[in-house]
C-alpha cells in the first residue's frame, strides 16, 4: 500500500515525499519503507506487513505511548554484501521511531532481519531498550518456521534444563550462536503475551520504566505468588507438549498455513495475487522477478522445522517462484506450479482424511474399552500418528516429497 500520510513524523514525511517510499500504516506498527530501489521498498513494505505485523499485533491496544513508528532504510544496492542495523529515536510524545539498515535487502537473513525489526519497534513503542528475552523471544514465537525449529530444539534439549522464569527474565542480551536460548525466550514470550492482556499490560508498563523487570514483579502485578508463577509457566509448557504429541507435526491447520504463504505482489503497487497470475504477461517486469525471488526465500525460511512432507511442498513453490525470477521459460514454470499444486493438494487430501482416520479410531478404541470393560483399553493419538505418519512416509514419500518437475 503505498500512501503519503505520514501524520506522526513530519520531518520523515518531507524526507520521504522528496525520496520516495512505501508505507503500510494499522493500530499495530506504522512501517515506512526508503530507498532508491522502488521495486524493493514496495516488497519490503509488503515483507513487514505480513511478517513484522502478525508479530507485533499480540501487543495491539497494549503500547503505553502509542503505536511506535518502523522506518526500514534500504541501502546500497539490492545484491550488495548483506548488513542489517538497528536504532531507535524515543519521541517525547506519541510512540517513538525505530530504524532498521539494511543492506543488500535480496540476500539480507530474513530471521535476523525479523529480529532487528520487532526490537526497534519495541524500543520504539517503550521510549526504552527491551531485553532480548522479550524482543528476540517475540519475533521468535511469533513465526511459524521459527516457531516449529524452536519447538524441535526445545524437545530435543532435557527436561531437567527447563530454565525458571527468573532466569529467563534476566537474559537481557543473547549471544547468536545459542540457538537454544532464542528458543526458550520464544517460548516464554509467547507465555506471557497468552497469558491474557493484563500480563502483556503489565509487562509493557515495566519494561517502559526502563528497570530491569523480574518474574517476581510481574507475578506480583498479578496478583500471583512467584512459586505459583512458576508452576504456571511449567503447566503451561506441558500443555502446549501434550497438544503437539497429540497432533502431530503435520495437520490441517499446518498445510493452511502454507496456502495462506503462496500469495505474493506482483508489481509495487499491486494486491497480492496467486502464483499462477506470475504468468500473466503482465507479470514479466523486472518488480515482479524481484518479489518471486524475495518469495523464494521466505518459503524456503518457513521450510525450517516442518514435517518433512509440508517442506517439500513448500520447496516445490519455491522452486517455481525462483524460476520466475530468472526469467525462465514459461511453459517450464507451468509444469513446476503444475506439480507444485498437485502435491500441496494430496498432501491437504492425506492429511484431513488421517486426522479423520485418527480420530474415529480414538473413538471406537474408547467406546470398545468400555463396552468390553476391559480396564486400560486407551489408544493414545499420539501412537496412533507416530504410525500413520511411517506408514504414510514409506508409501506416498515419493509421490509428495519429490514431486515430478521439469
């Protein structure tokens, strides 16, 4: 969307009607997007919308001063060697700026450059530095590839090395190298911001006064003991476990998910569209090679901790959006959407009729347990997916994880 009401930031608006931007403006963040390259601010702008936004909106209606300002700045051009740099610019009134420096935005890391953007809006929003807990913690929880490599590396770590709240409040800064420490701050962010509006509240309030904040000052904020607090957070942990047993890496919800990422903008100033209106003559523009491959890449980032399947279907889109971005022959990338689209279809056909399967025979397993009275008769969901989804790898792995592509 591109607009110029920028009413929060009136220098900004004189600097960027004379440069040019893009600007995506709702409750949660105000983005605004400079640079030289038009097509880039336009699909970076797109990029924050549908991945910096979702983030931050757990925090809408919660920001003390108001809604913060995001000002992305590209740099150099868009293949240079990649850098991203973070700053914020607190306002005396109104949420603050922050800003976020990108070189080399096409090869720039899409999970640092999440990172970097949430915590300039935060330190924006609170007027303050937010400690890396809570900032990478949120970009973290908040995307689904992150969320789901999170998730792996958190089961594969002992449950004897759960860290308490108080521990993990005082991580202020993380080093990059700890992927497993990023994984519990998103698992703790997301604690807290579900824990219902008056923690997420709460913990702004703090954060904004700019003291460090202790899980002993947050659970007095709710009324809560610091040892019940901490039964909470374990309680909660289990919780979200057993429901991932249960379900499994690869349901309904996960395979939508992926549908809803397929859509990209074709040109600066266009609504998103479906990949097959890539091939519309239309479509052939320099802006549009440039958005397939930024798609290219996200697809390839939400692939990270997917059941092998989902990541497979995920690749195939990805491989047709990087044909587009090459200018490849036409009638190649139909046959790539082609077996793209066929694959993401028998995937969605196997995984509802599983979840159906599954669910019938946790439902006859019990009634039989208790018509029979045999006492113990309990087939648990999670046994049952652990099998299909052998059984359903060994006879379709073929079919779906390597589709037929030119």
């Amino acid at each position: 969307m591109n607009d110029w009401r920028f009413h929060r930031v009136s220098a900004l608006a004189l600097l960027m009607a004379a440069t040019g931007g893009a600007a995506v403006d709702t409750n949660v963040v105000s983005v605004r997007v400079m640079g030289a390259d038009f097509g880039g601010r336009n699909t970076v702008a797109a990029w924050c919308h549908t991945e910096v936004e979702p983030v931050l909106a757990r925090l809408e209606n919660d920001w003390p001063h108001g809604a913060p300002v995001l000002l992305v700045r590209l740099q150099d051009s868009a293949r240079a060697a990649p850098r991203i740099e973070r700053f914020s610019s607190p306002a005396t009134t109104g949420g603050g700026m922050g800003t976020v420096a990108v070189s080399g935005w096409v090869n720039a890391n899409g999970e640092e450059l999440l990172e970097a953007c949430v915590g300039a809006a935060l330190n924006a929003g609170l007027r303050c530095p937010v400690p890396d807990w809570f900032a990478v913690g949120l970009a973290q929880g908040g995307h689904p590839g992150c969320r789901a490599r999170n998730r792996l590396l958190r089961r594969a770590a002992p449950a004897s090395v759960t860290p308490s709240l108080e521990m993990l409040f005082s991580w202020a800064q993380l080093p990059e190298e700890n992927p497993l420490k990023r994984a519990w701050c998103a698992e703790v962010a997301l604690f807290v911001t579900d824990h219902g509006n008056a923690a997420t509240r709460a913990l702004l309030q703090r954060l904004a006064e700019g003291a460090p904040v202790k899980a002993l000052d947050l659970a007095s904020d709710l009324n809560l003991s610091a040892p019940r607090f901490e039964r909470q957070w374990r309680d909660w942990l289990a919780q979200r476990e057993q429901v991932f047993q249960e379900m499994g890496g690869l349901t309904p919800d996960a395979v939508d998910g992926l549908r809803a990422r397929l859509p990209a903008r074709p040109a600066p100033d266009a609504t998103p569209v479906m990949p097959r209106d890539f091939l519309r003559p239309a479509a052939n523009t320099e802006s549009a090679r440039r958005a397939a491959a930024w798609q290219a890449s996200s697809l390839r980032r939400f692939q990270a901790g997917q059941d092998p399947a989902l990541a497979a279907v995920a690749e195939a889109y990805a491989f047709y959006y990087e044909g587009l971005a090459r200018n490849r022959w036409r009638w190649r990338l139909r046959h790539r959407l082609e077996a793209a689209d066929r694959a993401l279809n028998e995937l969605e056909r196997l995984t509802v009729e599983r979840t159906r399967w599954l669910d019938a025979i946790d439902s006859q397993a019990e009634n039989a347990g208790d018509q029979d009275g045999i006492p113990g008769l309990v087939v648990e969901k999670s046994r049952l997916r652990e099998y299909i989804d052998r059984i359903e790898r060994e006879t379709t792995a073929s079919e779906i994880a390597h589709p037929a592509v030119p």
